[in-house]
C-alpha cells in the first residue's frame, strides 16, 4: 500500500509522530499553496478533490481570507 511507503520513506529521514503520513504531507502541501496565494479551486482540483469543502479541511492556514467579513465585498 501506498501509505505505508510513504510512512517508511518518512520515518527513514527523521519525520516521526503521531498523525503522520499521506494525509498528513498532503495538508502540508495544500496549506503551503495556499499560504502561497494559491487559488484555492486551483488546490482543489491538484489534490483532486469533487468539492470545494472537501480541501477546505486541508486548509490548516491560522487565518483565511474567505472567513473576513470584506472577502466578499462587492466593489461598484
């Protein structure tokens, strides 16, 4: 299996602890993008996901801009 690959390859260059692996390098990777300025649809379709709310749970980011009040500011 996949995951246990990678888990192996992990643990043979120091990355240990609990909750880590596929998933973990994943939210890491798609965080990374997106504290980056990626375009979150953009992530979205790299990780391969059918809905938005789906990588929104790899989004570890402390703040995101769609959660401030002006995102969604219509400007005329």
């Amino acid at each position: 299996m996949y995951a246990d690959v990678v888990v192996f390859y992990m643990k043979q260059v120091g990355i240990t602890g609990e909750n880590m692996g596929p998933h973990a390098l994943r939210a890491t990777a798609a965080t990374s993008a997106l504290e980056h300025h990626a375009d979150i649809a953009k992530v979205q379709e790299w990780l391969g996901h059918a809905s938005i709310s789906t990588t929104r749970v790899y989004d570890r980011r402390s703040s995101k801009p769609e959660d401030s009040p002006t995102f969604r500011v219509a400007y005329d």
